[in-house]
C-alpha cells in the first residue's frame, strides 16, 4: 500500500510581497523518490524548503496553506521546529561539511540531541557513514579533516551527517549538481538504496537524473504545479503541453 | 520563450530519410502490380534490383535513430517520434522485401494473365498501392482520422485476401491441372495481405507518434 508522507494543501508563498509558491498541493508518497523539475526560479527550492520549514529563516517570508506530515500540519503553532527538522533533514547542493574530523562532522547531529555514550556514537557514525555509502573510503581515516575529502566524497559525508539523527524524510536540493559523472552515479544510486528506509524529495536540474531515480515527478513552473505523476508517464507522455515543451527542450 | 534545438535538425534529417523511403517503396509497389498484371518480365527485374537501395535506407535509417537515442537521449513526444520512425522503417523495409517476393513469382506466372485476373489478383494488388499511398501521406500528415480510415481500409483488404485464398484453395482441390500455379498465386495473394499488415502497422505507430496511445493488439474491422 502506498502512504502518502507529505501532503500540502493549497499552499501559498509570499516573499515580501512576490507570490512564489501559486496554491501547491501535492501528496508525496512514503519511501519513493520524488522529483521536482522546473526551470530556475520556478519555485522548487522554496517549496523544497517549506516541507522543513527552513523558510522560517528568511525574512518576509509569508505562508498560507497546510503541509501536513504524518497527519500533522508542520506549520501549527505548537509544532517544535527542531524536532521536524530531525524528522525532515535536508542536503544541499553544496556539501557544507565542518572544519572538523570526518568523524565529529556526523556525530555532531547525534551529540546535539544528547547522545554522549562514545560506543553508541561510534555505532552511529559507522552505520550512518555506510548507509551513505562512504564507509569503506573513510573508515581509516575517521579522525581526518573532512576538508581533505573530494567533493563526491564531501557530498555522501554530508548526506551521512543527515541520516545520522534518524530521519524520516531527506530533502536534496541539486545534490549532485556540483559533481562530476562518476560522484554523479554513485549519489544517485545511493539515492535509489536510500529510498527502501527513506522518503526521498529531490530537486534536480538535470532532467534525465530525475528519469532514472525517481518514481514521480513533479514539473513546477511560475511557482505552480503544472503536472505530477509517475516518472515514467510523465517522460513519455505527458499530459500537459508545457511540461512536454520543458521536458524535451523547447523551452526553459 | 522558444529554444533552439540540436534535435530539431536530427529529426529533419530523419524525417526526410523516412519520406524517401515511402516514396520508393511506393515505386516498387506500384511496379511489382504493374508487372504482375502486364506480365512484363523487365519491369519484376527491375524491382528486384531496386531493392538494394531500400535495404541500405532501412540501415542508414536505423543508424540514425540510435545516434539521436545515443546522443539526444528523446523524451516525451521526441522520444515517442524517434520509436516510431524505427517501427515504420522495419515495415517499410519489409513491404520493400515483399514486393520483390512477388516479382520473383511473375516469371512462372506469364502464360497465366488470365487466371490472375479471374482469381481478382491484380485488383487485389491496385487496392494495396492505392491503400499504401494513404499510408504514405498518412506518414506525411499525421492526421488521426485518416489513420483510422487507412486501418479499416486494411481490414477490408484483408478479408478479401481471405476470401481470394480460400477460392483459389477449392480451385486447387477441385482441378489438379492447375495446382502449380495456382499455389504461386497462393503466395502472391498472402504477400499482399502481408503487405496490408504492415501498412496497419505503420497506421499504427502514426497513432502512437500523436497521442501515445498503443493501438497494436486492437483488433480492427
Ligand atoms: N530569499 C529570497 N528572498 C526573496 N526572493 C526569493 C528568495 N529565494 C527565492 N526567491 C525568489 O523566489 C522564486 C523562486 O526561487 P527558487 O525557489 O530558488 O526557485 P528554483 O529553486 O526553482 O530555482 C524566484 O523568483 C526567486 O528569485
Ligand atoms: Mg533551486
């Protein structure tokens, strides 16, 4: 059976006074990847960052509308912002690793939320470093600089620092635009193993990422959803005229 | 805000390969019936070497439709394009093979213009060209109404293909002079009746190309 993870309704965005989000609703489905594709500015990072409530952080920022998680509306008042965001981790298109040891820069998430007990660190990295699968190329060297890793290898580190507090959701935002081919393949087949634990939203650029990895696929356009439906339908037949225009080129 | 595409001018280039092809299939059909029903012996040699030329199309055509799929990576309505440019091409190749099938059986059928004619063979044969040429301008067009008349013109065709071979059957049964023959114009008549599938083929992925509905396994009547 499949469980809806995310479900928005009728959400609005505003920055300032600029409409970014145009009444989304979406239902998300639980450990699938979802994809949103759509030219720059469209929309998606926002919305991306309105399922963790990052958009909090802006200034201005004004949101109408509901995105319910497990039943619960993320945007109540009584909802603990940190809580959620343990829930709903997020990576970003630049890795941001720390200036810090392989090893602390995924223990921090885990020490933050009051876990001291260096066996039960221990076990957490190790398993948070091999479901990133990273492990076998750090496991060495845990105590070296995370700075001195490539950017494929920064990439997965960060994505091990998301997995390492527990979540439920993982957010990406281009992860592996940065990358080259073969840190590309291994992000993206990371992703695919990922999404038997995890429920996966990925914003990409690259529309034939987005084809392999995803099982639906969201097309955004003006800050409104113009189609969401299966990947496979919506690379070989959409059903709306301008996502066949984006998808094969014609414009964007 | 419209791109400018690199595939653009790939799908030209195939498009324009997939017309020639029509066109020169649509000659050597046209002449294989031509030769049939004149017994001319010069115009069946010339389809047969003609066919050369379609065969080494069918490979460039092939060619090409990897390269876009290798280089381009089609999608949506691209990709459905592309697909079906491959499908249309096999046919079209196949069509060109059967025409030559015929013109190799007209020599031992010269002495026997008439019984081509009582058994309907070269009406039969006029109707073919005439329902490729909608095929062809079909592949042209690609007008979904007209693919719908051009299957159920096939159908029509088809069914009195049957007809024609089951006559020619009892024929064979009830007069053994004629066997030889008749089981040569046997051929004839199940070549043509493949050459209509075919065409419904190409109707078909000409359906496919325009709203990716796959019609294949429908049955038509
Ligand atoms: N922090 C911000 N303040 C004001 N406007 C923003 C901010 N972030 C994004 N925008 C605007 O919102 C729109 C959507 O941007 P974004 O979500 O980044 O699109 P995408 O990720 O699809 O490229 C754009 O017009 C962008 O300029
Ligand atoms: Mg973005």
């Amino acid at each position: 059976m499949i469980v809806d993870k995310i479900n928005t309704e009728d959400m609005f965005l505003y920055y300032s006074s600029k409409m970014a989000l145009n009444n989304i609703s979406i239902k998300i489905p639980e450990k699938k990847v979802t994809a949103f594709i759509g030219p720059s500015g469209c929309g998606k990072s926002t919305f991306l960052r309105s399922l963790n409530r990052m958009n909090d952080l802006i200034d201005g920022v004004k949101i109408e509308g509901k995105v319910i998680i497990d039943n619960i509306n993320i945007y109540d008042k009584n909802i603990d912002v940190v809580t959620l965001r343990k829930k709903v981790g997020m990576v970003f298109q630049k890795s941001n690793p720390f200036a810090k040891s392989i090893y602390e820069n995924v223990a921090y998430g885990p020490k933050i939320n009051g876990i001291k007990d260096k066996s039960q660190l221990d076990e957490i990295v190790e398993m948070a470093l091999k479901n990133a699968a990273i492990w076998d190329e750090v496991k060495d060297r845990l105590g070296d600089s995370a700075l001195g890793l490539s950017g494929g290898q920064q990439q997965r580190l960060c994505i091990a620092r998301t997995l390492a507090v527990n979540p439920e959701i993982v957010l990406m935002d281009e992860p592996a635009s940065a990358l080259d081919p073969l840190s590309t393949a291994k992000i993206e087949e990371l992703i695919v193993q990922l999404k038997e634990n995890y429920t996966i939203v990925i914003v990409t650029h690259n529309m034939q990422q987005a084809a392999r990895i995803s099982d639906n696929t969201a097309f955004f356009y003006l800050g409104e959803l113009i189609e969401y439906d299966r990947t496979k339908k919506i690379f070989t037949n959409p059903d709306k005229k301008q996502t066949e225009d984006y998808i094969t080129g014609r414009f964007g | 805000m419209e791109n400018y595409r690199i595939f653009d001018s790939e799908l030209e280039k195939l498009t324009h390969k997939v017309i020639t092809m029509c066109s020169q299939v649509n000659e050597q059909l046209v002449d294989v019936v031509l030769a049939l029903k004149t017994s001319d012996l010069t115009l069946a040699r010339k389809v047969i070497s003609n066919d050369e030329f379609i065969n080494n199309l069918d490979v460039k055509i092939d060619k090409l439709c990897q390269k876009i799929f290798a280089l381009q990576q089609p999608v949506a309505s691209d990709l459905r394009y592309i697909i079906s440019a491959l499908k249309i091409n096999n046919d079209l190749e196949r069509i060109g093979d059967h025409a030559v099938n015929i013109a190799k059986r007209i020599e031992p059928l010269q002495d026997y213009k008439q019984l081509i004619e009582e058994f309907g063979i070269d009406t039969l044969g006029e109707k073919t060209t005439v329902l490729f040429a909608d095929v062809v301008e079909l592949v042209k067009t690609h007008d979904l109404a007209f693919a719908e008349k051009v299957m159920t013109k096939a159908g029509e065709i088809k069914d009195e293909c049957e007809g024609i071979a089951s006559r020619i059957l009892s024929e064979m049964m009830h007069q053994s002079e004629v066997v030889v023959v008749a089981a040569n114009i046997l051929i004839i008549t199940n070549l043509l009746d493949r050459i209509t599938s075919y065409s419904t083929n190409i109707a078909e992925s000409i359906t496919f190309v325009v709203d990716g509905e796959i019609v294949k396994h429908r049955k038509h009547n």
